[in-house]
C-alpha cells in the first residue's frame, strides 16, 4: 500500500490550495485526492461542489475584520499564483457594495469602509444615486442608496481556473492528485488508511479532510455541527454588443428595499463560459423570515444529489431577473437560466481549521478546513494556508487565535447557524 507524509481530501478552493502550501512548505510526499467536475450534472450520483462556475467576487471591504484580512492576504498572492501556474484566474473588473441605509439602523457599509481600509483596500464613497450614476450610468439604483467602489484587486476569480492553477504548482512542487473521491478512513497507529470509490487504498501519515459539507460523512465517529443551504443564481446570456456596453461593470452587492422575499443581490460582471457563451450571473440572499419563502436546507447526501439534479426554485429565477432588470435598466437578453449551488455554514460563520479525532494538534492524525460560508473562495488561498500550517506544524501558528476556527461537533453543541452569505 502507498504511503503518504499527508494526504488532502477534498479538492475544492480550500484543499487545492491547502495542497499547494504544503507540498512547496514541507517537502513530503503529498497526495490530493478529490473527483474531477461531472460532466452531465443531472445524471451524476456522485458527489457535487459550487466552485463549478466561472465568477465568484474578490474584495476585501468587508464589516467583518476577520474575513476581510483574510481576502486582503489571498488577493495579495493572486499574481504569483498566476505567475507560477501561467493560468490566469483574476480579474480587477473593481467592485461596488450599495446600501440604502448608510449612516442608518442596520448600516454595515460604514463599517466595510473603515475596515477595507485598515486592510489595505482601495476605497470610496459615492454619495447618493447621482453620484452613481455618473460613474456607473448602464446601472440604476434608487434614492438614497450610497456606494462603496474597491479598486486595486477587487473584482472576481475564476473558481475553476484557480483550482486548476493551485494543482498545476501543487504538482510542480511533487505532489501527486489523484481524481477519485475518498469514502472511508480509518486511523490505526500504522497511520491513516483510506479508501476511494475507485477501489484504491492508501496510508497516510496525517489527514486533511477538506471537503465541504461532505467531511461530515468522513468524520470519523462525530458529527460536524454543519448545515447545508441550497442556493440558485440566475445566467442571463447577453450578446457581444450588450457586453461591449458593460465592459467597465465592477462586481457588486445591492442592499435592496421593497423587492421581498430579497434582501440583497450579488453580480459579477459579463464572464465567458465554457460553451464560449457570455453571462451575467446574479444571485440572492433571501429573508428567510418572509411569507412563503423556502429555506431549502439540505441534510443527506441524497438531498445534495437532487438539488443539483434540478434548476431550482422558478420564483426565485424570476425574483432575480426582476432586480437584474431593474438594476440594469434595456440590458438585451438573449436567453436565461438558473443553475444550483450550495453554501455550507458552520456553526461560528468561519471555516472549521481543527483536528477532527479529538486529540491535541501535536497527536492528532486527522485535521480538517471545511465550510465556506458563502464568502471563502476569494479568501480560500489564506483559508488553505492556515490548515496547511497547523497540519505542517502540529500547532497553531498563525496570529489569528485558533478559537475562530473551532471544529464544533452536534455531540457538544446545536448547529443553530445564523445564515450570511456575500458571494
């Protein structure tokens, strides 16, 4: 049986670049083992992931100091990631978060200024809709709202070139990656042993179980206080013409008023995609305390399985392209479609970067870094450094305190997990 120093589970944002950090930092045998993307998604059984997309937003003004350094420390190695790869994944396209309610109750654009700031970003007020539209005129919002633009960095990535980027150096650096994905594992003082629905089976000296809402089913004899939310986002296909006019749209988040059931929609601007067709994607939070709205919450994998096989919510679709519309006002669409995602919260709103068999860092064998929480993927470049840190060093060594990052298992605590997401 082959035996590895350390062996990633889970190949997503958070592992491939866990992969990557630890094969240049140690020196070990590394392996990385998760399934490529499924072609035909509607008849997979197998297992899913949401960075299957092409624009997921990059900022660093965020109200949250934690998050928000941890996007500014990813954003920065975005240029020698791309540099050591030779695949690009970064787009600067800018972005802008809108808020009808600066300096008003419920106000988090203040506090995303002061903290992008003191983070490095790039930043400024745009007080009021005229000042807006003189900036932005292909965009409208309403009386009363005031933007923040991030330039510098802020923008998008590419989730799927990024990953393709992190394993091209993790490889480069001697790690191996194997497409296959991992459904058991068992500790023994040999090490790890696990096996893959390939047939395989491998040692491992340590594990780190990155893989989602998925390493719930591989914690081995516990339950990760984890829930799963299933999501949408609307493609709108637009022509060239139509992508000319757009070509300086940043990125965005809209705080809205008076569109229930939404609360707030997110944007990237016009992207290609693999069938060399051009989208706009948007996508939503919902007031989960509104009238009819559903709360899909997924909790078995047969659960996962079927929202992926189906194109979501039609009313959620029609929700979406109503403020798409509104927020852009004659945009020519020539088709729509919905597409379904899911974000994964943990029970603190920070990714779980802990040991999983209840031991201390120092004799553990089995570590993980899991749960998105719908803001990771500009940040999952720091998110994997940290895990491949504590799984390297056997110890917390990093100057946030590890408290932040607590595994928290059902056994110890509800999973009542108050939804966030910024995508």
């Amino acid at each position: 049986m082959e035996t590895f120093s350390v062996a990633v589970i889970g190949l997503g944002l958070m592992g491939s670049a866990a992969c990557r950090h630890l094969s240049f930092a140690t020196g070990e045998k590394v392996i990385g083992i998760g399934p490529a993307e499924p072609e035909d998604w509607k008849s997979h059984s197998g297992v899913f992931a949401s960075h299957y997309d092409e624009g997921r937003i990059t900022r660093i003004v965020d109200s949250n100091s934690i998050w928000s350094l941890l996007a500014a420390r990813s954003i920065e190695r975005y240029g020698l990631l791309e540099r050591e790869s030779g695949i690009r994944f970064h787009y600067p396209s800018g972005f802008i978060r809108v808020t009808p309610k600066y300096k008003k109750d419920g106000d988090t654009l203040s506090m995303a200024y002061e903290v992008g700031r003191s983070n490095g970003a790039e930043v400024e007020l745009l007080p009021g809709k005229d000042a807006l539209k003189r900036r932005f005129p292909f965009f409208h919002f309403e009386d009363g709202d005031v933007g923040l633009i991030e330039s510098g960095g802020a923008g998008y990535i590419n989730p799927r070139a990024m990953i393709q980027a992190q394993l091209l150096v993790a490889e480069k650096q001697g790690a191996s990656v194997l497409r296959e994905t991992a459904v058991d594992i068992e500790c023994s003082s040999a090490g790890v042993k696990i096996r893959t629905d390939g047939g395989k089976s491998l040692l491992a000296n340590r594990v780190l179980i990155a893989a989602d809402i998925y390493s719930k089913w591989l914690v081995p004899g516990r339950e990760l206080a984890l829930k799963t939310i299933g999501e949408i986002v609307l493609l709108a296909k637009i022509g060239p013409e139509e992508e000319q006019r757009l070509r300086n749209m940043p990125s965005l988040i809209w705080r809205l008023e008076g569109e229930e059931p939404l609360h707030s929609v997110y944007a990237c601007p016009p992207v290609q995609y693999p069938d060399g067709k051009t989208y706009l994607k948007i996508g939503g939070t919902w007031l989960q305390d509104y009238p009819g709205c559903r709360k899909a919450v997924l909790q078995t994998k047969e659960d996962i399985t079927s929202w992926f096989h189906e194109d979501g919510p039609q009313e959620e679709a029609d929700h979406l392209l109503k403020v798409l519309k509104k927020m852009l006002p004659g945009i020519a669409i020539e088709s729509v479609g919905s597409k379904p995602c899911i974000v994964t919260y943990t029970s603190h709103n920070y990714p779980y970067i802990d040991t999983v068999d209840g031991k201390s860092f120092q004799d553990a064998q089995v570590f993980m870094v899991t749960g998105g929480c719908g803001a990771a993927a500009k940040s999952a470049d720091e998110i994997g450094r940290i895990a491949a840190i504590l799984v390297e060093h056997r110890e917390w060594a990093y100057d946030l305190d590890a408290s932040n990052f607590q595994a928290v298992f059902v056994d110890i605590e509800d999973a009542g997990m108050e939804k966030k997401k910024e995508m």
